[in-house]
C-alpha cells in the first residue's frame, strides 16, 4: 500500500458498531478518509437482550462468532494476555451474551450492564 492510498472503511451490524466508535475516538486522526455504517445496532445491550431471548437467532450468532474466531485464532490468541481474553471460555459458550463477556467487551474496552 502506498502512503497515498486512500482507506475506506464498511461495517455491517457489529463491525458497524465498532467503526463508529472508531471514528468517534479517532476523529481527524484516523486513517481513514470515510465510513459507511449499515444496519448499526446503536442501541447494543437492547439489541443484545433480543436476540439473546431468541434462542434460534443466538444458536447462528454464536455459531458465526466461534466460526470467526477459530480462523483468525493464531492473531487473537496472541493479544490475549493483553486485553484479558478467555478464549477457551468464549469457544465453550452457547450464549451471544456469554461470548461478549469472554471477548468483545475486553478487546473494545465496553463494560458491563
């Protein structure tokens, strides 16, 4: 990449989430020259509490967190001293909410309801 590519960030659902508050905390300093966020979960411990009381919609949730996880498990283990990872833990749960507890909220510095 040459230092005058320009970057452009895309985030759906959760990683919508996450790249605005990125660009929130960043703001001019970011390396990034626009963000589109689609279908963001503003609103993620409500969003959070229905989905996790709909046990179908949690199964393929977790599923897909675990599934993302184990492919990029050699980069995330490696960080997850550092930012208070229980893998293991988030790769035994069945519970969206259980998995955050385990990683998201560690990883992005979220805390707790």
């Amino acid at each position: 990449m040459c230092i005058r590519d320009r970057l452009y960030g895309l985030g759906v659902s959760m990683g919508a989430n996450t790249l605005v508050k990125y660009a929130g905390i960043w703001k001019q300093n970011s390396k990034l020259e626009a963000i589109s966020s689609i279908a963001n979960p503003f609103d993620v411990l409500l969003n959070s509490r229905r989905v996790g009381s709909k046990p179908f919609w949690d199964y393929w949730i977790v599923r897909g967190f675990k599934k993302n996880l184990m492919l990029n498990y050699d980069i995330v283990a490696s960080a997850a001293k550092e930012y208070n990872l229980d893998l293991e833990k988030a790769l035994s749960t069945g519970k969206s909410r259980d998995f955050d507890e385990c990683v998201t909220r560690s990883c992005l510095l979220y805390t707790s309801d």
